[in-house]
C-alpha cells in the first residue's frame, strides 16, 4: 500500500489567538514496502502526522490517499488499512496478554478459540510464550514491547504506522527490539512509517529517512539509505553509515538548534 | 539486616503492636479496679469480655447484628447499583450529565441525617426508612467516583482501541467501562462506609423495629448498661474492619490490574 500525502497542513489553536503550526504543506509518497522513517526535533510535528495517516486525528488542510500501487486509482478509507504501534505502547492493563494481542481479532467478531489461537502463535513469534496470563504489568518494558507489537501484527494490516516505539526502551533492550522490528519487516514488508528522534536507529532501520524542520515541520531533506538489507547492527560501523549519519546530524542539528531558539523564545515572551 | 524477621529487633518490632495492646487493656484494668471506677462509667475490659460472651452466647449479638448487616447490604446494594448505572449514563452522555450535574451538586452536600425528620414523616419508621436513608447516603459519592472514573479514562487507550478497529459501543463496553473500575470500587468504599453509619444512626433515631445494632447501642446506654454498650462496640468495630477487608479482597479478584501502578 501507498501512502501518498499531500499538502498536509496542521494547525493547533494557541492562546491569546496565537496559532501554533505544527505542519507546514507536508507532502510525501511513502511507497509500498518502504521503510521510512522520519527524524526530526521534538516538536516538529512528526507524531501528528502518524496520527492524520492513521486517521485518528483530522489535518487542517491536505488529503492522504491510501491505495494499491497495482490499483492507483482505488483510494482506500483512511485507517483501515493500517495499525498505529505507540510511543507509550497504550497496552490495556486489565487485559492479559493474551487478551491484548486478540483484540483487534475480538473487535471484528472473530470467535475465541480463533483468535487464541491466532494470538498464541504470533505471542510465541515475538518470544513471550508462557506469558500469555500475564498482565501488562507484570511484564519488563522489552516484554510489553513485544505486546504491543504483536498486538499490532495480528491484523496483518499492510501499514505500519510506529511512533517512537522504542523511545521508553533502555539501551540494551532498544537494540533487541530493533533486531526484532528488522526481522518483521523482512518477513512481511510491510509499508512502514517509523517515527524517531534517534539518528543512528532512523539509519539502521530504513530505506530512507526523511529529516523535518523545527516547528512548522516540513520535509528538510530526503536521505536514501543504500544499506543491504538484511540490515544488521554491525552496518553501524560501515562508512556508507558513517557518511549518513553525518549528513543528518549536520541536518538535525541545525533544526534542533532552531527549535530551541523557538522554545526559550516561547518562554520569554510567555 | 535486611533478614529481620528471625533476629531479636525483627521479632521486638513484629510483637510491638500486640504487647501494646494487652498494655493497654492490662493497665485499664488495673485502673478501674484499684481505684474502684463503678461499672456505669467504666467497666474493665474483663467484665466486658464476659458480657460480650454472655451476648453472643444468648444469640443477642447475632441476632442484632445480622438485622444490621441486612438493612447495611440492602441500602447499599440499592446504592450501588443506582449510582454506577447514573454514573455511567453521565460519563456517557452529556445531556443526562448536564440534567444530573445541579442535583447532585445541590444534594451531595447536604448532611443526609438532616433528612430523617422527612423520611420518618413519608415512610415511617420501618425498614424501608432505614434503606432509603442509607442508600441516599451511600448514592452520592458512588454516582460521584463512577462519573470521574468514566470521564478520566486515559485518551491513548480510546484511541489505541479505535485505531484497532473497535467501534464507538466496543469502545465504551471494553475500555471505557474497565477502565473507570477502579475509581468505582473506591465509590463503593465509600459508599458502604457511610452506609454502616447510617444504618446504625437511622436504628438509634425513631425507629420502631426493636433490632439492630443502634437499638442494642441506645437499649443499652438508657438502661446504664455500659458493659453491653461497650461489647456492641466492639463487634461493631470488628465488623467494620471486616468488611473493609472483604472488599479488598473483592477488589483484588475483580481488578487485579490496580496492583501495578505502571500497568501500560
């Protein structure tokens, strides 16, 4: 599935009439089976974009057209063909794992025997096999990673939308999970939009990266990273990424320069 | 010393709060009867021991109490499941919120015993006197903690469960209703501790069924019984510790969840 998007524009009320725009005729072609994240400083508007792709928020102006690059002229409904994987993971603590995972299995009426089935399986996948009573409580952070992952892949819906997933992640576990994500991309290729501040992940991880601007965000540049894939934390010492990594550092830097100029701005005229 | 249970501090600070106890009653004990204290006022913790035996052994205790412990469970349940199903219907409409908000903010702030002089005029002074006063009472601050509970949920989950293909009813049966559990359960904490109050209260007031446990508190305190005034204190006591320990113990079955502060 394509995910076009064009002359996206969000605007948030401000105080005192002051709007606040948080994107600025965004408009980009996430192509079928691309892994693409987006990098910028906080603030830029990014995670609302996730958002209006997902269809649970509305943009200010702009159109995202959903369609099969086979088909280009069916546009799909918004939302329907893609799932949203969190930055707080938003896992329901009253349900076991179990229960987390076969939700979006129980909301379309799948009987249960079906989906525990379905759940098991794809919970056995991402390595929490004997967790399946457990609640989200219960389990480390890596672990309600997987849940909120699997959660996600049990609709085999062909976007993946991930918003700072691994974010709240420790070093270690941040590692692991991005071997685990790898591994689900290059078994399913699904279409993926990953959102991130962290330079070296956005690298690791994607075709390409799309580095935004500080607030109103808008696309900066376009990176194409030519990495081989299956990628593999080794790459990170390659000089292909090297150069990469220059290049949006020099790029991210100048915007997260800008962004703090706009915030210690913000507090002064406040 | 983190193994404090199996040295001589570790025992010291596991018995303190019994010795102190058998302190306490020891030295009362003492106290009365050194200095010849008449029963009337103060009667030794022996002799109320023996009292509270004789009442339990007479069935007086029993009888008493479980009449309590009926009148308690009936008004609450009428409260309960008038204030959840308010509740609910406020947090999940705005219209019944907008009609319900002025009465509750007019009434909830009204002491409820100031309402018995009415309630004995309309419904006598039976059972369904006592009932209706402690269900009103217990009413408002369970309507009160389902509507904050609903209202409160957190908008990440709603919108996870959207984005996962829930609809607007699947929304509100299986994360809105869920989520707001805890904040009910402590509406109905709440509303079953002034629920025992009432009842006990309505019993001691006008009431002419010659049972329960304020009857058997007044009885007792006209006639200078002050051994047996003291022995229903302490069932009373005992029994609300009870109950406070049921209900954790509900809670914990129903909603094991609230145990992890970090549950998502």
């Amino acid at each position: 599935m394509d995910v076009i998007v064009e002359d996206i524009t969000q605007v948030w009320p401000g105080r005192g009439g002051a709007d606040v725009v948080a994107l600025d005729r965004f408009s980009h072609c996430f192509a079928s089976h691309r892994f693409s994240c987006l990098l910028g400083p906080s603030g830029c508007g990014k995670s609302t974009l996730v958002q209006i792709v997902g269809g649970l928020e509305r943009a200010s102006s702009g159109s995202v057209r959903i369609a099969d690059p086979a088909l280009p002229g069916v546009t799909h409904p918004v939302g329907a063909d893609s799932v949203m994987v969190w930055q707080n993971l938003n896992l329901f603590p009253w349900r076991s794992v179990l229960d987390n995972v076969a939700f979006g299995l129980e909301m379309q009426g799948v009987a249960k025997a079906e989906r525990h089935d379905r759940a098991k399986a794809l919970i056995a996948s991402v390595g929490l096999s004997g967790f399946e009573g457990h609640l989200p409580g219960q389990l480390s952070g890596g672990m309600r990673q997987r849940v909120a992952l699997a959660r996600a892949l049990i609709l085999e819906r062909p976007i993946m939308l991930m918003d700072e997933p691994f974010g709240a992640l420790d070093a270690q576990t941040k590692i692991v999970m991005q071997e685990e994500l790898l591994r689900v991309f290059d078994q399913t290729h699904k279409t993926i939009l990953f959102v991130t501040h962290a330079i070296e992940e956005a690298i690791l991880l994607g075709d390409e990266v799309i580095v935004m601007t500080a607030r109103p965000g808008r696309i900066k540049e376009v990176l194409k990273v030519d990495l081989p894939r299956p990628r593999s934390l080794e790459m990170v010492n390659s000089k292909a990424f090297g150069a990469l990594f220059d290049r949006a550092f020099h790029l991210i830097r100048e915007e997260v320069m800008t962004s703090m100029i706009q915030q210690t701005m913000a507090l002064e005229t406040r | 010393m983190k193994r404090g249970k199996t040295t001589f501090s570790g025992m010291i600070e596991r018995a303190a709060p019994a010795l102190v106890i058998v302190a306490v009653l020891a030295i009362w004990e003492l106290f009365v009867r050194l200095r010849g204290i008449a029963p009337i006022y103060l009667p030794p913790p022996s002799t109320i021991a023996v009292y509270l035996f004789r009442m339990l052994a007479d069935g007086t205790i029993e009888f008493n109490l479980g009449v309590t412990l009926l009148r308690i469970f009936a008004g609450f349940a009428v409260a309960a499941i008038a204030g959840v199903t308010l509740g609910v219907l406020m947090g999940m409409s705005r219209i019944v919120a907008r009609i319900a908000d002025p009465w509750i903010a007019a009434l909830y702030p009204l002491p409820k015993i100031a309402l018995i002089p009415l309630l004995v005029i309309w419904l006598g002074t039976g059972e369904v006197y006592k009932i209706v006063i402690s269900a009103i009472t217990a009413f408002f601050p369970i309507v009160i903690s389902t509507y904050a509970g609903i209202r409160q949920t957190d908008q990440g989950l709603v919108k996870a469960a959207q984005d996962l293909g829930a609809n607007r009813r699947q929304i509100q049966m299986k994360i809105v209703i869920p989520a707001a559990i805890p904040s009910i359960f402590s509406g109905l904490h709440l509303g079953m501790g002034v629920t025992v109050i009432l009842v006990v209260a309505a019993e001691m007031i006008g009431s002419s069924s010659q049972s329960g446990m304020g009857f058997l508190l007044i009885q007792s305190g006209q006639v200078m019984e002050t051994e047996k005034v003291f022995a229903s204190l302490i069932v009373l006591a005992v029994v609300g510790a009870l109950i406070i320990k049921l209900q954790e113990w509900i809670d914990r079955k129903v909603a094991p969840w609230t145990a992890y502060r970090d549950g998502h």
